[in-house]
C-alpha cells in the first residue's frame, strides 16, 4: 500500500564554532570596540545584529531602548548591512536614523557583509542580544549570540522559538514594551542574567553546533537505507 504520509526529517540549521563570527576572541580585540564605535564601557551595551529589514522590526527596538532606558542607562547597537535582493532595504535604514534621532547612545552601524569578527566582538562586548524579528526563518543571530553567553530577547515568532526558551535562555516577546520590561529585568538582575546566559550557550552547545548537524544527517542516511522507509522528505529549516 502506498505510504500517503512520509517519513519527514526537518534539519534546523546550526552554527560553526570555529568559524570566524563565532570562535574565542582576545580580550583586546573585545576591548577596541568600544573606541572604534564610540561606546561607552560604562554603560551596558544592548545589540541586534540584523539586515536592516521591517520583519527584524529595527524601529521597535529603538523604540523598545527608549522606554528601557528612561530608567535604566543603556546603550544600543544596531549592527547590520542590507539585502542586494531587498528593494527596501535603503528606506528602512533612513527610517531607523530617523528613529535614532541622533541620539548618542543609538549606535547604527552599517556593516559589510564579511565583518564576521567585528560581529563576533560586538556580540561578545554585550550585555543582552535582542532579534525582535516579527518574522523570521531560523535566525541564526540568536545562536550565535547565546554562544557567547548571552541571554536573548527575540520576537514569539518562526525559529526563534526553536532557541529562546522563555525565561530559561532568554525572554519571547511580541512588543517593544515587552522588550524593555525584560532588558530592564535582566540589567537589574545581573545574577539572572549571568545564570540564564550560561544556560543559552549550554543550549547551543547541546542543539544547535555543527556536531549535531552531522549527526542528524547521518541519521537521515541511515533512513534512506531503511527499506522499511518507502519515501523521505527533507526539509532544512
């Protein structure tokens, strides 16, 4: 009879943790980030590194900055380039400048496309990671940001939920005011936000490394030699 229901295996995607935006850097190399970008290592470094897309919501985060840190001094990072294949990409950007409003503490950084150590930096200089996508993919952002010890704060959407346990390695939230209640909660909490931080990269390490990604195709190549297997779809998400 014919199998109507196949067997699926859906891969998610993985990280490298020797590659260049996410192996061990110097503690100088963390350190020169401040003085090239003109941040203050006083203040707690808030970053979400992102294409400059609406569905990354980057005029939310701004916007989630400004309630957070009428209370509590911050300062954020909003590191990314754009799209060759998004048309919008040069009118978002505007409308963050807009948003940021010259603030001192709004940093926006256009980035080119291979500054994967300068990420790595930036990432590893923060205090907490934000991707508060209201759509997304996977969102590899957000491992490589709890890989480096980071809680994360993401949108309650696509991948990211597969990542940001809520309240265990980090906080989902659907709004800019969700967003600077729990940055709020974290910078005032900092024994949380270590522990939670630990736990995210403890996370990575178990789920999302390149190691499990092999075993899990390996695993699929033994399916595909199952003759009790009729048909497999695969699918990477």
């Amino acid at each position: 009879m014919l199998n109507l229901c196949p067997t699926q295996y859906i891969i998610p995607s993985s990280i490298d943790p020797l590659s260049e935006k996410n192996c061990p850097l110097p503690d100088h190399e963390i350190d020169n980030i401040y003085s090239e970008f003109g941040l203050d290592p006083q203040l707690p470094l808030i970053t979400q590194v992102s294409r400059y897309d609406r569905f990354k919501d980057p005029v939310g985060v701004i916007e989630a900055y400004k309630l957070a840190s009428k209370l509590t001094p911050m300062q954020l990072v909003l590191a990314g380039g754009g799209a060759s294949d998004d048309p919008e990409g040069e009118a978002v950007l505007n409308e963050v400048k807009q948003a940021s409003n010259g603030a001192s503490n709004i940093h926006v950084l256009l980035l080119p496309a291979d500054a994967n150590r300068t990420i790595n930096a930036l990432q590893r200089a923060s205090d907490i990671i934000l991707q508060k996508s209201i759509r997304e993919g996977f969102g590899l952002t957000v491992s490589e940001g709890m890989w480096k010890g980071k809680p994360v704060i993401g949108g309650d959407t696509g991948g990211i939920r597969l990542q940001v346990i809520d309240h265990y390695t980090g906080f989902l939230v659907r709004t800019p005011e969700g967003a600077a209640l729990r940055t709020r909660y974290l910078l005032h909490r900092r024994d949380k936000l270590e522990e939670m931080g630990m736990r995210a990269k403890r996370f990575v390490r178990e789920n999302f490394l390149i190691t499990r990604h092999l075993r899990e195709y390996l695993t699929l190549m033994l399916g595909l030699t199952n003759e009790n297997v009729e048909r497999i779809t695969v699918g990477n998400v």
